[in-house]
C-alpha cells in the first residue's frame, strides 16, 4: 500500500463532470488501500479569468492582493472536489495552502517554498482520509497569502512529496506524459517513456509548462519519483529519471519554447567595466529574471546591450532601464514585446559541437531570423520573432528526427 501524491491540473477539473470523475478514480485508490494526498488547481481558464479583473482596474494591481484574489482559484476545487468524494462515500477533507502550513517566501506571484509542517497532513491520513490540498498557494513571513507563480500546483505536490517521503508523485494532466516537444505544436511528437532529471530541469526552465521548473528543481533535490500521466486516459506516463546519464543518450531529447519573451536593448552605452552590472543591477534589484545577455562592442568607445525578460514583466523592465539611460547617457532603449525562445536539449550534445550548425542551417533554411543565441552543454535557445515560432519547432522536430526517434540529417544520433 503505497502514500502517493496526485495532482490534478486545471483541465482535469475543469468542469463538474471531470471532477467527479476524477473523485471515482480517488475513490477506487482510496479503496485499494492507498493512502492518498491530492493536489489540485484552479478550474481550466480560473486563474487567467481573475488575473484578467485584477488587471481591469489596475494593470500594475498590489502583487499581494492579486495573490489573494487569484488563490480563490484553487480553494473552489478542494470544496468541490471534497464534496464530489464525500458524494462517493470516501472519507476526504479540504486543506488551503495555510491550513497545510506551506511556509513560502515573502515574493508575491512567484514565492519560493520555504518550509512544510506536514502534520496536519499525516494526522488527516492516519484518520484514514483523503487530503484534498489546494495547489499553487502558501503564507508568506508576514501571514499574507502568496503564490508560487503560474503553473505552480505541480509545486506544491512535488514538495509535499518530498516533506511526506511519498512513494511517488503523480501529475495528471491533459497529455499522457512528456513528449519530444508540445503535441499541440507539432503533432508528430512522440511521448517518451523516461527522461532525465537534467533534461526534463532544462525543457522545463525553457519553457515546456507540462511541469513547472520549481516542481522540478525540488524533485531534483529530494529525489521524489516523479510521474507525468494522463487524467483521461490509462498509462504510464513519462517517469523523471536521476543517476548517471547514459553514454547512449540522444543528441536532441526534446523542444521547448516560451512564447513569453520581450527583449530590451540600449543603445550607445560607455564601453567600461562595470557597465553591464549598473545596467542589470536595478533589474535583479526588482526581483525580475533575466535570461539571454548580450553585448556589442561597436569601437567608438560605446557599446549596445541587449537583455531578455518574461513579457510578464517587460514593463516593469523598461522603465527601469530608461532611467538607467538617463543616467548612462546612453542613445536610447528599443524594445521588442514580441519575441519566443525555441531550445533544444539534449544530454548527448555536449559532445557533439555540429548539433549547433543543424540548428542554425535548419532556421535559415526556413527564413528565419534569430536575434540571440545562448547555449550550455546540454541546450541551444535562440530568440526568434514570435509569429515563426511554430514553423521553428516544426522544423527543428524534423531537422533532429525526433518524430521517429531516427537519424539527424547529415549526423550520427547517438
Ligand atoms: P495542467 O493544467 O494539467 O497543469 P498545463 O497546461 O500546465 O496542464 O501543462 C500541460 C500542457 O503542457 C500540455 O497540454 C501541452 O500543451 C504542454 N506541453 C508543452 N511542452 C510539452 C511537452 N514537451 N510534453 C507534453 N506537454 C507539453
Ligand atoms: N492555477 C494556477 C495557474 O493557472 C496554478 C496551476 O494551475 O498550477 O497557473
Ligand atoms: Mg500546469
């Protein structure tokens, strides 16, 4: 008899129907002996819908308010779904974030998980129910409610996996598991069985929202077992693989991309040390990430500086960095809200060096344009007009034979 952790995304709740169905299906574990903790989130379109009246009276509404209105979200499914298993005759009970005692940092829309008090938790099962815990939210140092940033449900449950020592986590979603790349994108994606931790962190943090990063970061660190599976379907998902990566893996895993990309340039800053730092500085100093760098050195003593940010917070973004130029004296800031990243990854491209050179060869042959590359041992990301994202992926998919798991044009795969 297994403790396991399940988590439900929006999708899966997202109407009454499914959260019955969701309730037989924790019923029918229940019965079998399980001791069960499940997560779930808000009602598919829920969190956008609120983010959406927040923003309609303020586009820059107080962080902690909005984490107020938007953890609403996910207190409606525990009740409901506490009632749909009450219904079923299966002994449940609803926990919000604060109830659970999920201690998290004081970032709003984005905090960290600090710490779990997993008592109530344990108590709730060793009296033989099911905990039903709302995802996405937790209580910051001052007792105000935060929340873990977009997708963060799959947080919450990885977490209380790990402060549990659950026997696995499982995260049910509208695909059955992980694949090559977004199956809406390019349809010929194929689902992988298994992927590392290391390649499943990087698809992650460039921007494959079938699991959070955090979620993953945090698997990482405590070693949870980690299973992606379908909510509508049987299978066996996709399992999050940790130890030594085999000699054999891929060149190319998999596709991210994160249409969620603004860049900010200044022009005609002075050429000195130090410059990039009094740039970014105000930057990170406002807690906003950023993610592609770079810096042209133009000879006449000055030099232009290009950085990228989520688009969530371009505008914050830049009017930092206009006052920053008032400063630097710098020419002027230009500014591009329309941009993705599109990322291969793969554990068997750190020793390959032509994989870059598919790459490239494969967008110029489609026409298009990258604006900034960055690259680490395991991942190449390039910045890239959002309207040919889609044809990027598609081709790319092709380029690294992903589709059928076959040979690179022109290279060895393995
Ligand atoms: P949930 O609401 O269950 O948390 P999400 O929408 O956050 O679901 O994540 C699931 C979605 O992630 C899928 O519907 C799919 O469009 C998208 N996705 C992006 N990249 C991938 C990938 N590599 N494999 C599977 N799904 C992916
Ligand atoms: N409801 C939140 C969101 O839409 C959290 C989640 O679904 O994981 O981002
Ligand atoms: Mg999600």
């Amino acid at each position: 008899m297994a403790l396991l952790v399940l988590k439900f995304g929006g999708t899966s709740v997202g109407s009454l129907e499914r959260i019955e169905a969701v309730a037989r299906r924790v019923a029918a574990l229940q019965q079998a002996g399980h001791r069960l903790v499940v997560v779930v989130s808000a009602m598919s379109g829920e969190t956008n819908r609120l983010l959406g009246l927040a923003r309609g009276l303020d586009l820059d509404a107080p962080a902690a308010e909005t984490d107020v209105l938007l953890a609403t979200g996910e207190q409606v499914t525990i009740g409901l779904l506490a009632i749909a298993l009450a219904k079923q005759g299966c002994a449940a009970r609803s926990f919000t974030g604060e109830q659970v005692c999920i201690h998290t940092d004081g970032h709003h829309g984005k905090a960290r998980i600090l710490s779990i008090d997993e008592l109530p938790l344990q108590q709730c099962l060793a009296a033989g129910q099911v905990a039903v815990v709302a995802g996405f939210q937790g209580r910051g140092p001052d007792g105000r409610i935060t929340t873990l940033g977009r997708g963060g449900s799959d947080t919450t449950a990885v977490a209380l996996s790990a402060a549990l020592k659950a026997d696995e986590c499982q995260i049910f979603t509208d695909v059955d598991g992980v694949y090559t790349t977004d199956p809406r994108i390019e349809p010929k994606a194929r689902r992988l069985p298994r992927i590392t931790f290391e390649e499943m962190l990087e698809l992650a943090s460039l921007g494959a929202k079938v699991l959070q990063i955090r979620s993953v970061e945090f698997a990482g660190k405590y070693r949870v077992p980690l299973r992606v599976l379908s909510s509508f379907d049987e299978g066996e998902g996709t399992l999050i693989t940790y130890g030594e990566p085999s000699m054999e893996s891929p060149l190319v895993s998999g596709i991210a991309f994160s249409r969620q990309e603004a860049s900010l340039t200044i022009l005609g800053v002075p050429d000195r040390p130090s410059v990039a730092a009094q740039i970014l500085g105000p930057i990170s100093d406002a807690n906003i990430d950023v993610d592609m760098i770079v810096q042209n050195t133009l000879g006449d003593g000055t030099a232009d500086f290009t950085f990228t940010v989520n688009r969530e917070e371009f505008r914050r973004a830049r009017a930092l960095l206009e006052q920053v130029a008032d400063e630097l004296g710098a020419d002027c800031v230009q500014c591009n809200d329309s941009m993705a990243k599109v990322s291969i990854v793969g554990l068997g491209m750190w020793n390959h060096p032509g994989v870059a050179s598919t790459m490239f060869t494969c967008l110029g042959r489609e026409g298009i344009n990258m604006q900034l590359i960055s690259t680490s041992e395991i991942k190449i990301s390039v910045a890239i007009d959002e309207k040919y994202l889609e044809l990027a992926v598609r081709a790319l998919h092709d380029a690294f034979g992903l589709a059928q798991g076959g040979d690179v044009a022109g290279m060895n795969n393995n």
